[in-house]
C-alpha cells in the first residue's frame, strides 16, 4: 500500500507546481511565472502534499524549492487569492501557509530553497522555513507586507531576529528594506551567492554532499537543530490570528489593488480618518456622554 501511494504522488498531476524525484533530490517548482510564482490556495496545497509525499521514500535526500524561469523565486501571496480573504475565512489561508512550514521544518530531510530573482513577501518567509537558502546574484529578498497592508507573521517575525538581528530584523519589516543576495549572504540571510548560471550546479553539489551523509544523522541533527525555534510555535498561532484581523481589511484592500494598479497606496487617509475618531471619542469624554443620558453635566 504505501508502495502505491509513492508512485501516485511521483506521478501526480499538479496544476500550480512542478513536482519530480531525481537522483535522490526531492524538486518542487511554483510553476506560475506569469505571477512571479506567487502562490495561492491551490499552490500551497499542492506543495504541502508534494513534499509530505517525501516521507514514503526514504532513498529521498533532501529537497530542493525553487520557481519556475529565471525572474522570481515567488513573489509572495497572489494578491487576487488575498484580496478574496477577511476574517470569516482567514483561517483557509493561514492554516495552509502554516501547514507548509510545519511540512518542511517537520521532515526528516533537509529542504533547500534554490532562490533566483524575487524573493519577496510571503516567498520570503516560505524561504525562511527551508533549512538551507542558496541564491544567484540576481536574487532580491524582503519584506513587503508595511507596503501592501500585510503582517509578515508567518515566520518572518520570529526567525529575522535571530538570523540576522533584532535591529535589522525590524529595520527590514517597518521599513521593507531590501537585501540583493551579496548582502544576504553578509548579514546571515542566506547561506550562498553564487552567478545566476552556477545556481544550479552548485545547488546539486550541496545535494551530492548530503547524499554521502548518514541520513539517520540528518534526520536527528534537523530536529535538535529546530528544538528551540519550535518553541515560537505559540507565537505563530498569535501572529495567524493577527493577521486573521488584517485580511479584507480597507488598508489591506487598498494596499494590494494599489499595487496591481501600479500606484503607491494612500495609507494616510486611514491614520487622518483614526485622528478623527479619536478627537470625537475625547470630545465625547469632556461633554460627558460617556454616562447614561440623566447623569450627564448640563
């Protein structure tokens, strides 16, 4: 039986990704260039079901996520899935970005994320989840969500801080700092740059490497290795809940279709709209009307 269900996830029909077993190497594309690879609903699941499926071989090495062509790693989520979201159905959306990093932190294989291009957003915390993060030059990584209304809560408020610092974690969040690959490499983001052409090579040589290593002793390494960052467990179900009260939202709504319509989003009419309500609220407070009607001051 599970013989069978091995060879029906190796010949599986994705729609959103790529998904091959070769040489021992785990490979799962985001197929979606036309959208940067950004993900939606569909791709989530498919790459949560694609690298579950690792587990019923274990010949399987390692496992490499990258995206399709030679622009974008994955731009994030496509704001066309996000901008259906709001609080009703928020969990449909957090649980399966959730579901896909508890999938790669719990397997018992190291995930390698193979970055070309963007890295953005949601792609960059997809990133974060993976073991080990090589990059070609031409590699962008960072977090958008300040620009589009979002809340980076997936992985990028916990981990940042201690990859690279607690400064420049909330440097690269309030202020969606940038890093090209070189730079990620300096401050601790990523492992490697390597030129664009060698990305792939390079990727299948850290794949050589592990498959000459005891697979028993990568299994256990990864698990101690995740002891303490599993502890941010709690904070993650905090940081989905948060984010449950962001989506469909007026600033997330105008956040994103700011950005499909290539404009820069005005996110100052929301804080002069709050100024607003708060002067009334304090109004109120002085004329009294926050006690009953035949209490208040004449």
């Amino acid at each position: 039986m599970p013989a069978k269900r091995n060879k029906a996830a190796k010949t599986a029909k994705y729609n959103d990704i790529l998904y091959e077993v070769k040489d021992q190497v785990a490979w799962v594309t985001i197929n979606r260039p036309r959208v940067l690879n950004a993900f939606r609903e569909q791709t989530l699941d498919e790459m949560i079901a694609a690298l579950k499926s690792t587990r019923e071989d274990p010949s399987i090495v390692c496992a490499v996520v990258t995206g399709a062509g030679d622009k974008s790693f994955s731009a994030g989520g496509d704001f066309y899935a996000m901008k259906r979201l709001n609080w009703v159905n928020a969990c449909m959306w957090n649980d399966r970005m959730q579901g896909l990093a508890m999938t790669i932190r719990g397997l018992p294989i190291p995930v390698i994320a193979m970055v070309n291009g963007w890295c953005m957003g949601g792609g960059h915390e997809l990133a974060l989840w993976c073991d080990l993060v090589i990059a070609s030059e031409n590699a962008v990584l960072g977090q958008t969500g300040a620009t589009v209304g979002a809340c980076p809560t997936v992985g990028a408020t916990q981990y940042l801080p201690r990859l690279i610092g607690e400064r420049l974690a909330r440097e690269m969040i309030f202020c969606a700092r940038r890093f090209g690959a070189k730079e990620a490499v300096e401050v601790g983001l990523i492992n490697k740059c390597v030129p664009q052409q060698d990305l792939l090579k390079e990727t299948l040589k850290w794949c050589k490497a592990m498959k000459g290593h005891s697979s028993q002793t990568l299994r256990m390494t990864k698990k101690s290795l995740n002891f303490e960052s599993d502890q941010l467990y709690a904070s993650w179900q905090h940081g989905m809940e948060l984010l449950a009260h962001v989506w469909g939202t007026e600033e997330s709504i105008e956040g994103m279709d700011a950005f499909l319509e290539g404009r820069k989003p005005n996110f100052q009419k929301f804080r002069l709209r709050n100024k607003r309500e708060l002067a009334k609220y304090v109004d109120g407070c002085a004329r009294d009307l926050n006690a009953p009607p035949s209490m208040r001051g004449k």
